[in-house]
C-alpha cells in the first residue's frame, strides 16, 4: 500500500473482501431494483396475461472467500 | 394401470366432502407399502415333485409410473361464495384477503393441493409422463413437452438489419464467414459450403464490386478487439468498485483512504427478470403458492400431512405472497400481482485445472419453477447476472 509501504495485513485483506462483497450488492440493487421490489413491474407472461411482478429474494448462497 | 383415477370426479372438495370420498379401488398395486398376501393354499406341485412357490409381484413391478398431480377444474364463480374451513397461514386475517382453501382431488398416490385463491395459470395440467421420468424418451415419442424443455433465449430480439454487422451486407457476411470458419486448407466439404452460399438468396454478385478481403479482415479484428463498453446491447455493465480501507490512522470522514476495484461486470437484475418471465419458456413458473397435503387413502381417518416440495409450496413464498395481496394495490392498476422468486447464488470457480483463471460468478435462479426443471442444465434456467472481481493479496494501492 502506498500510505505504509508493506502489503496488508491478513485482516485488512478480510476487511476489504468484505467490503467488495456489499459494495457489489449496493451496485446489483439499484435504483430500478429497489423500485420493482416496492411496486412491482408489469410483464407480459406467454399465456398472454399481464401480470404485476414483486422480486422477493427467498434463498441466497454464497461462499465467501476468507482469505 | 389408471393413472388419473382420483381425476375422475373433478370437483374443487372441501375439507368435509374429503372424508366421505369413495375409497381407492381395492387393488393391491395401489398400494404396495400396505400389500397384503392372499390367503395360502394348498401348494400345487411342480414336475419335480416340490410346492411351486407362490410368486409375488417384485416392488419394481408393483411400482407405480409417476403421476402428476391431479387437475384443478375451471373456476367455479358460484364457489367463491363458501367460507373457507381451514386457517390462513398468517396470524392476522383482519383483512378481506383470506385464504380460500381451493384443493385439488388427490392423484394416486395421495398427494393433494391447497391454493389460497383459484390459479390464474397452472402449469402442471400440461404435464405429462415423459416430464415426470428420468430417462430419456425413446426415439418414437415425440409427444415432449416444449413447455419445460425449450431453453431460455434471452437475447433472442435481434434485429435482421444488425445480423450483419460489421460488414454490411449478407454477402460480405456469407464470404467472411466461409473464410474464417471450418477448415483453413481446400476441400470437397469446403467446395460444397461455398457453392450452397453462392446459390442461395444471400449472395449478391454486385455486393462484391468494392470487396477487398484485406480491409474486411480488418474490420472484423476491429470489431472483435472493441473496448468492453460497447457492449451494452447485452445489457452487460462494466463498474469499479470502491471500498473504504483502514489503514491505522484517524480520518475524518471526507478523507478516508479507499481503493478502487475495477472490472465489475454487471446486468440489471430487473432486466434479467423481465427477460426471463416474457420467455415462452415460463409457462413451467408458478405464480401462485400452495400448500401440498399427502392423505394416506388406506387408513381413511389419517391426518393429511404437510408436504414441503417445491419453493412455491413452501410457508415462506405463501407468506410473502398473502403479504402481498393485503398490500395495498398500485393506484389504478388491477393486474394480478405475483411473487417473482429469485434464488442467488454466487460461489468463485477456477475455469480450468491448470492456471489462475478464475470467475466469481454470482447466479440468479428462478424459484418460481419446479426443481425438477431448474436443476437441468439444457433448460438455461441458471443466469449469470455479475462477476465479482477477485482482490489479490498483493495489490498495492
């Protein structure tokens, strides 16, 4: 790192995963997101009604590199 | 042997009518975990004088061909009048929503249906025996079900005016593409392809006047090396990422230092999933949850038991959905609101055995649709909606 000069330690490495894995879900539930959750988004379904859909997350799985 | 025997009266039952239903036949295929040997009789003898023994049907040929389950009648208007008898899954029922416990009939093996109000859209009634197997159909079947087996297409909208793209017309298209595919030395395959391209429609003599396959080789090395933005007609998203980093000293909160992570590539999850349920290949999705019930039809006075399958049978997408009905209603809107259930995923991979590359995909699967369906891989049920960039240990800032 610039600010130290050393590489960073283990922990810092965990930190900054950390981070990345909520920044990256702060990026993937945007706006539009966030909007579809609350009110829903209209979408044609192919039997041909229109139907007002609400994405609700049910399962999430994720393996989180610890190192 | 009748598959859709408890199919033959196809009335929407109450909890009452239940009990009084006519019992299954009394076939002992039916139910071979109650199986019942006929009274002995006197062993007959064979040729060499000993009892012939009396043969019983293996469990593998008592074993029933699964079924689906059983159909739900059209609607009944008159139906929607009768009060519910069993519970709403949610404790507070101050509202008109309730949970109108529409069954089906059970199907052979005992297996019925609870919604909370009458389906819109079932896809179970296109089920038929060959969805409901393992193996592969034998080559005279033809009877598949498009429905499940037709894999998403999501970037099926493409226009013919852009299929040529970068060159401008077919039949650049066409010589480019002899050239650059299949094999690099003459051949009578090769011939062949080449004269199939000139005889059809395609081809255009006078497309070719100011051809020159030099600067239409490098237009195309252009169009492959272009820089990854241009790539929006995917939907695909290049971002950094930035995150905070402590680096032991006091800051305030202006001046934190913080580290960029770039190449996150991304859709928009909404995309994904407007995509997704317009495809043609969501008539498998269920829209609306239930609850599944297995009765035990031998013993007439068992307790249905609770059956959890699928993630629409399960309590928590009935809870979410009865929530969401007693919302209120978007103004002026009257569609039919469902639940779009997503399932994520996100787990890193190495791309091969030897070597570094690696993906950290984080996947989006539907939950909407059986198991059955999502866990099959020629059904493209699994959507790729980001690659997390890796941090290495050895970055410096």
């Amino acid at each position: 790192m610039e600010l130290t000069g050393d590489g960073p330690p283990a922990d810092v490495s965990t930190h900054c995963r950390r981070e990345l894995m909520h920044a990256v879900w702060t990026i993937l539930l945007d706006d539009d997101f966030l909007y579809a959750y609350e009110h829903g988004i209209i979408i044609l379904c192919p039997d041909g009604v229109s139907r007002r859909f609400y994405p609700r997350i049910f399962t999430y799985s994720a393996d989180h590199p610890e190192k | 042997m009748a598959i859709d025997t408890a199919a033959t009266d196809e009335n929407i039952t109450l909890e009452l009518e239940l009990e009084h239903e006519a019992p299954l036949p009394n076939d002992t295929s039916q139910n071979p975990s109650h199986f019942q040997p006929s009274v002995e009789t006197d062993p007959e003898i064979n040729a060499v004088g000993r009892p012939v023994r009396k043969k019983r049907l293996t469990w593998k040929l008592l074993q029933q061909l699964p079924a689906p389950p059983s159909p739900l009648s059209e609607p009944l208007t008159a139906f929607e009048g009768i009060e519910p008898i069993s519970k709403t899954s949610l404790p507070s029922c101050d509202s008109e929503v309730v949970w109108k416990a529409i069954k089906t009939t059970e199907n052979s093996f005992g297996l019925y249906r609870e919604y909370p109000h009458i389906p819109t859209h079932n896809p179970d009634d296109t089920l038929c025996l060959l969805n409901l197997v393992d193996h592969s159909p034998p080559i005279n079947e033809t009877e598949l079900s498009a429905s499940v087996s037709t894999p998403l297409t999501l970037n099926s909208s493409s226009s013919n005016a852009a299929s040529f793209f970068p060159f401008k017309n077919s039949t650049i298209f066409g010589m480019m593409s002899w050239m650059w595919t299949g094999s690099s030395m003459k051949s009578i395959g090769e011939m062949k392809k080449l004269v199939d391209f000139l005889k059809s429609n395609d081809f255009k003599k006078d497309d070719l006047a100011m051809f020159d396959i030099h600067a239409e080789t490098t237009k195309f090395d252009n169009y492959l090396e272009r820089p990854a933005t241009d790539n929006l007609q995917d939907g695909w998203r290049e971002s950094e990422i930035i995150i905070q980093v402590p680096d032991g000293k006091i800051h305030s909160k202006d001046s934190i230092p913080t580290f960029k992570v770039p190449g996150f590539h991304h859709r928009s999850l909404v995309n994904v999933i407007k995509a997704a349920y317009s495809d043609p290949a969501s008539t498998s999705f269920h829209y609306m949850p239930f609850k599944s019930f297995w009765k035990d039809s031998s013993t007439p006075e068992s307790v249905p038991q609770r059956v959890y399958d699928e993630l629409y049978s399960s309590d928590a997408m009935i809870e979410a959905h009865m929530k969401l009905q007693q919302q209120p209603p978007e103004l002026g809107c009257a569609l039919e609101r469902v639940i779009a259930s997503l399932m994520l995923w996100s787990d890193s991979t190495h791309l091969a055995n030897f070597g570094t590359a690696s993906l950290w995909p984080v996947y989006l699967f539907f939950g909407n649709q059986s198991k059955w369906v999502r866990g099959k891989p020629k059904t493209a049920s699994c959507h790729h909606v980001a690659y997390i960039p890796k941090v290495s240990s050895g970055y410096s800032i």
